[in-house]
C-alpha cells in the first residue's frame, strides 16, 4: 500500500463513524496531511451539518500549513449549494494545493464540477485511490443515485426446518426464533440505514416497534405498506418513537410490479437504504423483481414443524458466521 493509498483508508475508517447519521448525504471521511504527518480529519456530520472536508479544515489548528498540506477524501468534494456551502470553495479558498479522491461522485449536481473547480483554480488533483474500496463503502449513495432506488437489505429469520413463522399464535407479538444476542445485532443494523420497511400481516401479526430500542443509536424511519390504511394507529409503529411512512393505494397504484412502485416512491422521499423485515410475500415481491443488494438470513435452533416457510432467494454467499447457537449467512446480489 503507497502512502495516497494509506491516507485514503484513513479516510475510509473515520468515514464509517457517520454510518446512519448522515443519509440522505454520503458518509465521507478526509484527512488532511502535512510533511507526511496528519494535522488535521474530519467525518460527515448528521444531515444538515458540516462535511467531511470542512470538519477536516477546522480540525487544523495551525491554518497556515493548509496551503502546503495535501487533503484527502473518499469522495469528490461538492460543488454546490445544499444545506452547506460547496466544499471545493473551501478548499480553494484555503489554498490547499493537492487533492487526493478515492473516487468521483455520480449526483448530477456534481459529477465531475468538484473535480473540474479545483483543477481550474490550480489545485493538482488525483482521483481513483483505492476506488473500488471507496465505491464499496458509499454503496447506499451510489445505488440511490444510479439505480434510482435506495440500498436494499433483505432480513429474515427461520427455523432449522426453514420456517419463518409457526402456523398459529396465540398473541399478536413476534415468536422469536433466534437468541437476544442476534436480536440485538438486529437492533445495531436498523441504527445503521435510514429506514425499515414491513407489510401489514407483520404489523397486525407480531405488533412490532421497529426502532433501535437494544441498541445505542438513532432509530429508523418506519415504512409500513398498507393499502387501504386498515391498520389501527393503536399499533407500536404509530407511536411517537420514530417517525413512520404509510404506503397506500393513495400513495402507489399497487399494481406490478409492485416492489419497483415502492422503491420509485422511497427514491422521491430521499430515502437511501431500507431493511426489509416483512414476511414472506413482502420479502418475495423485492426477490422476484430483482429489487435486493445484501440478504441476511438467521437460522435458529428451533423448528416450527409447519408454519411459513422462508422465501426462495438465488444470491452469492458472502459470509457466514455463528452467534452461540443461530448461524448468520449474508448473501449478495451479483
């Protein structure tokens, strides 16, 4: 690894401490280096705050090196008004004379002018570090952008005979299949993306909550599918907990396809990643229409010997791991 490609993974691990805060903004990281010594980095902060180059900047306490420093970032600085000034003014502005990206950003309100303002006003600009790497870490950004709908994550949990829910209940509340440990790591995984998305039997079946409640963090927009609004609002995800989204006939025509209908809706409401936790007809409508980017799929000990079965899922296996007892194997989306 040469030293861009140091300072851009430098970049990459303090970019992750954004993970679930900024959306619908891209989690940057930029560190800012000086005779081989890093003065100064910076992280994307909440939405509505300060970039990651600007965090950066102010994080310098000697300004006067800046116009001798080389800065890095993960992404291309931006080149236009939003809720915070252009970042590549800035950097112009500081006169800081090297720029080092880890790879262009696809939002047509930059796509190449960062990259064309700094070089214009003189600044030797390289870009492509580590791009893959980098391309990777802002996946949720450059979905919502190129794909037109946000990052999708498929979750579910079945059985060691591979049922997802037992035929009958006896209350309208989950029945756990997997250990407090797993459900936890559920918990962290919602902190981490913008909003969580079920169907109506979920929410009339298991009345749940849907937030973050086992884990330190933000709690995610609830999206419920509900088409003609027969869900009492005497429901958990009618609370004031977190903010939540109903989609129904008024919203969507709900006609197929169905899954490409919700995704277009989500995209006009800036919504860049979702967890989907439906039931199995939620879940199969996003596998079918090829709708999906990671799927991960706990396997408990129990078994329901009838019930629902899983959905039917063709993606590459990713990684498998073992949580006491239950197994976690995350698939991708090839």
């Amino acid at each position: 690894m040469n030293l861009h490609e140091i300072y851009i993974n430098r970049c990459l691990e303090i970019a992750k401490k954004g993970l679930g805060t900024t959306a619908p903004n891209p989690m940057v990281g930029s560190v800012i280096v000086y005779n081989n010594k890093i003065i100064g980095e910076g992280f994307t902060s909440p939405y509505g705050g300060s970039h990651a180059e600007v965090n950066a900047i102010n994080s310098v306490s000697n300004k006067s090196l800046l116009s001798r420093a080389t800065l890095y970032v993960t992404l291309e600085p931006c080149s236009h008004f939003g809720k915070t000034p252009p970042c590549s003014d800035l950097i112009i502005k500081h006169k800081i004379p090297n720029v080092i990206i880890g790879c262009s950003d696809d939002n047509p309100k930059v796509a190449g002018k960062g990259i064309a303002k700094l070089k214009a006003s003189g600044c030797d600009v390289i870009v492509g570090v580590l791009e893959n790497d980098c391309k990777q870490h802002h996946k949720r950004f450059f979905t919502f952008h190129n794909k037109k709908r946000p990052y999708i994550i498929l979750k579910w949990a079945e059985t060691s005979d591979g049922f997802i829910a037992p035929k009958t209940k006896k209350e309208s509340k989950p029945v756990w299949i997997t250990n407090a440990y797993s459900r936890q790591l559920v918990h962290k995984w919602r902190g981490e993306e913008q909003a969580i998305l079920v169907g109506t039997n979920t929410v009339s079946q298991d009345n749940p909550s849907l937030t973050s409640r086992d884990y330190q963090g933000k709690h995610p927009i609830r999206i419920v599918i509900d088409k003609t609004k027969k869900l009492s609002t005497n429901y958990s995800v009618f609370n004031d907990t977190a903010k939540t989204i109903v989609i129904s006939e008024s919203t969507i025509a709900f006609k197929a396809p169905l899954g490409e209908q919700i995704c277009q809706y989500l995209h006009i409401n800036d919504i860049n990643s979702v967890i989907i936790e439906g039931g199995r007809k939620t879940l199969q409508t996003f596998i079918d229409e090829n709708l999906w980017d990671e799927a991960r799929v706990f396997t408990g000990k129990t078994n329901f010997n009838s019930g629902t079965k899983g959905p039917l899922l063709n993606g590459k296996l990713y990684s498998e791991i073992s949580i006491l007892e239950d197994s976690l194997k995350i698939y991708l989306n090839d």
